[in-house]
C-alpha cells in the first residue's frame, strides 16, 4: 500500500498471486487445525481474510470471472488485421533458431525484439525478405531492441527518453487498409539491487508516454516487457491516465517471466491499446531458451466497437502525481513522437 520508489518496496506488487495461494493454504490450515472458539485463532484468520481480499482486489480482473475490457473480435476482413510477436529474447540466449520456428509458423505483422545485440540482429537477417521494414537499435546492455514489419511505416524514431541508454521506439504504422496506427516499442529499466534502486525512472516513462497518449484520437498500439506488473499501481495509473485497454482483462494473467520457475511467474510483457480494436486472439508462446516467453497477439482495427467507459479513469491528483514524475526527471510528454495529423 505504500508509494515509496525503492525496489524493496515496489518489488511486493509482482507476487500478488503467490501471496495470494500462501494465504488460502495458510487460511484452511488455520481453520482445519486450529480451535474455531478461540478469540486468538480469530485473531490469525481475520487479518489473515483481510490480505487475501486485498490481494484478490488486484489480480481478480486478470481471471475469468471479471468482465472483457476489449471485446472479442468478429472481423473476417484480413486488410483490417493486425498480429504483433513480442519477444524478449535475454541477450545471452543463442537459441535463434527457436524463435525464427515460431515467426515462421506464426507469421506476424509486426515482431518486437528485447535485449537484442549485434549476434541476434545478424541472425534474423533471414526474416528480412519476409518482414522487409526495420528499425534497429543494437545494444550490448540487455537493452537492445528490434522491429521487423511486414507492413510499411513512417516518421520511425528511437528515443531514449529517460535514460541515456535505455531505448524506446515509436512510429506510423500503415495496416493493409490504409488505416494509420501510432505504435509505441518501450522497455524501461526495473527497480532492482542490480538495476535502478527505485522505481522512478520506469514511472516516469511510462506514466510520460501515457500523458502523451491521453488527448489524442489516433488509433495507439503499445507493446513491450515494461518490468512491471499488470495489477501495480504505476501500470494501473498509465492504463488510467492514458485511456488505453488491457484485453487481458476477463481472459487471463498470460505470465511471460520467469520460464525457469513456474511458481515464481509474473505478467511482465504486455499489450494495451485503444479502442479502435477489438481482439482476435492473445497467448503466450512457448519457450525459446530466455527467462520471457513470448507474447502474440492479434487485433482487428474497429473503429465505435469497443467503449472507452470499459477502461479505468485517472483523477486530478493522479494526473499532477505524473506529471511530476515526468518533471521530477527531466522528460516532457511532448518528446514522445506522434502521428502526423495529415496523415491520419
């Protein structure tokens, strides 16, 4: 419940789930094994009922037992399809033909890359005949990134928004309708003992591009591993702030990290979009050697079917808390590119 920034801090949004499971196991035990007449075992359940409920509060929209934030998709037309692989690939990981097997079947539109160096870009040079639209950003610091497209963009720009090493790439998309689509590649730094000591450089880009996004009409795709959680309170806030849809939401947690540890999975890579689309499918890919499994997801661009009132809404001090973060570390929403007006 508290706002405080340090990664130990922060760090208690990611195992909702985890403390959830404890506390039902922990809850029959104490109902099956201890005296139910007692005020001290009472005193153990009701605390005990009341952590659950909170974590329950979180992570029950990522269930089916919530309501469809996006509604599923009914459109047949292919020129008004989008599918979009993204994939953080771990630098180290020398599995490449793993994930060329998976674009092969898959066939997506667009493929976003995390952590790719200059080895990973040599090796999907040979998707390149088949996805012919690129840009490139090559790093050695687990924070390279790649987008391959079948489909032609303009006005592409990598951006390091926040930190001088950490990239973000923005550009116009054009689907086979002729339809433009402002898309948003990010993958900010996490709090961690090994990264940021708090969590205020990932707030801040992603509660920045969110204040970039929250006026405008265009249709906005964002896509990435954000280090964050679904259910945190900053993710939560950029969903509010930026009037974007979770179509998660009512269909599952889709927990892409970590592979090696089935128990200690959590939501990391995600997609949010407006309301322009309605889903056509979303699962999580299986493994091709990193600690991420990869995302896929298909939309259809349709326009006035879903309702924005489905999403969440960020009040005035939310909105002042942002744009003091952005503030606070020197980024402007306005250096967030946008879609050229005339070419909308």
């Amino acid at each position: 419940m508290s706002k405080n920034r340090h990664w130990v801090v922060r760090a208690m949004d990611f195992p909702r789930m985890q403390i959830a499971c404890l506390t039902i196991c922990l809850l029959i035990y104490n109902v099956v094994s201890l005296d139910l007449t007692s005020p001290i075992t009472w005193g153990i359940i009701i605390p005990l009922s009341a952590c659950l409920f909170w974590q329950l509060w979180w992570i029950l929209p990522y269930t089916f037992l919530w309501k469809k934030e996006v509604k599923t998709s009914t459109c047949n037309d292919i020129n008004k399809q989008l599918s979009i692989l993204t994939t953080n690939v771990l630098k180290t990981n020398r599995n490449s033909g793993l994930l060329i097997e998976q674009i092969n079947k898959l066939s997506p539109d667009i493929l976003v890359t995390l952590e790719t160096d200059q080895w990973w870009e040599d090796e999907l040079a040979v998707i390149e005949a088949d996805m012919p639209y690129s840009v490139k950003c090559p790093l050695d610091n687990y924070y390279g990134m790649h987008v391959y497209s079948k489909l032609p963009f303009s006005e592409e720009e990598i951006c390091f928004l926040v930190e001088e090493d950490i990239p973000s790439i923005h550009f116009s998309l054009k689907l086979r309708s002729n339809d433009n689509i402002r898309m948003h590649f990010m993958h900010p730094a996490p709090p961690s003992p090994t990264e940021n000591t708090e969590s205020t450089e990932r707030d801040a880009e992603l509660l920045t591009l969110a204040r970039s996004i929250v006026d405008s009409s265009q249709p906005i795709i964002v896509t990435g591993d954000l280090n964050d959680v679904v259910w945190s309170p900053t993710t939560r806030m950029f969903r509010k702030i930026s009037g974007l849809l979770d179509p998660r939401i009512g269909r599952g947690v889709f927990s892409t990290f970590h592979v090696d540890y089935s128990f200690l999975r959590w939501p990391l890579d995600h997609l949010f979009h407006s309301d322009h689309f309605t889903l056509l499918n979303i699962k999580r890919l299986p493994s091709i050697g990193s600690d991420h499994f990869a995302l896929f997801s298909q939309l259809a661009f349709t326009p006035n079917v879903n309702a924005k009132k489905e999403g969440v809404d960020a009040n005035k001090d939310e909105r002042e808390e942002a744009k003091k973060m952005s503030e606070s570390n020197n980024v402007s929403k306005d250096d967030i590119p946008t879609l050229d007006k005339d070419n909308q």
